[in-house]
C-alpha cells in the first residue's frame, strides 16, 4: 500500500510537471512564433530598404547627369553671355552695364563699348558720348541723340565691315583665294613683267627687237 500510495504521488509530481512542461513550450511556442514574424517583419523593411536604397541611387545617377548638363549649359551660357563690369559710381556705366548683362540678342554685341571717361566711351571705331535720360541710354550722334537700340542697330553692321577690312588674316586668306581662282583659269598667260624671270623677259625683248 506505502509502494502505491509513493508511486501515486510521483505520478501526481509528474503530472504537474508535465502540464508546467506544455506551460513552458507554448511559452516558447509563442516566443518562437513572435520572433519568426519579427524576422519576417525585418526581411521586408530590408527589402523595402534595398529597393529604396536602388531607386535613391538611380535618381543620384539622374541628378549628377542633370548637374553636368546645368554646368555644360552655364559654360555656353557664359560663352555667349557678355558680361560688363561697370565702374563704381558711374552711374552712366551703371546703367550700361545693366542693358548688356540683360540683353536677350546676344548676337548683336559683337562691338563693344570701351569705357574712356565718364560718359565718354569708344564703340569700335566711333567715340560716342552716352547719358540717360528717363532711365534709358542715350548715345550722342550728329547734333542729336538716339537710343541705344537704333544705335545698335545702325552702326553695329558698318563697325563690323571696318573690323573685317582691317583684319590681317582674312585679307591674306581673301588674297589666297584670288591667287588660287586666277591659277585655275585655263590659258593665262603670264605677264612678262610681273611673272618671268629676268633671263625671259631679257629673251621677250630681245625677240621683239628681232620683229621690229
């Protein structure tokens, strides 16, 4: 009776240490189940984070692309862009200074101003007196004034041709391509004066000579 009443008491025991056991692994059941969605909740963020660290990339790549372009279009921009530094406290140069930094034809400025004394200024070959009045430039001509936008227009072209005639290069080249369209007419002769040497035109006279 004592061996069975003892082992009922270990089977008791042993009971509530089971149920203590299943207690404990639905406990870590649990632990296990939250941490396999936290892995899982991680992997997606890393996805997520890993396409977005793709696509931020991608736009960086875009963005520098776009930089060197911006940069390459002020180069061409400051190429072509005229840039006057007026003089500090002349407010005629001031004012100069404003209507060639903000002139959309750039074309057109091929000649410039060249400041000499205040309101005294050379365009190309010209010395022009400039003032203004009600906000605009007015540019000294004759015994009367007109805006810079007539002036511009109507002396920029004839300083244009002066500066071309009295550029050394383009007479030569202009020269070269003279001699090379007379080289090329079939039949010239040449001249007995210009083109021989002294011993033909010695023979020419000579020969001449003879006839007479």
């Amino acid at each position: 009776m004592k061996i069975q009443t003892d082992l009922e008491d270990e089977i008791v025991r042993e009971t509530e240490r089971r149920k203590m056991l299943i207690a404990e692994k639905g406990k870590v059941d649990d632990a296990l189940f939250e941490a396999g969605e936290n892995i899982a909740s991680c992997e997606e963020r890393l996805k997520q984070t890993s396409l977005r660290s793709l696509e931020l990339l991608k736009n960086l790549r875009d963005c520098e692309e776009e930089i060197d372009t911006l940069k390459q279009y002020i180069v061409d921009l400051k190429s072509r862009i005229a840039v006057y530094i007026p003089v500090k406290g002349d407010t005629i140069d001031k004012k100069l200074a404003e209507y060639i930094n903000n002139y959309p034809e750039r074309q057109k400025l091929k000649i410039m101003f060249m400041r000499e004394t205040e309101g005294v200024y050379q365009f190309g070959s010209k010395r022009v007196g400039l003032k203004v009045a009600k906000d605009k430039i007015e540019i000294r001509v004759g015994g009367g004034f007109l805006s810079i936008d007539e002036f511009l227009d109507q002396y920029t072209p004839a300083e244009l041709e002066k500066l071309e005639r009295k550029d050394p290069l383009k007479r030569i080249s202009e020269r070269i391509a003279v001699q090379k369209l007379v080289s090329s007419k079939p039949g010239r002769e040449t001249s007995p004066v210009r083109g021989a040497s002294p011993s033909s035109r010695v023979s020419t006279a000579s020969q001449k000579q003879r006839k007479v």
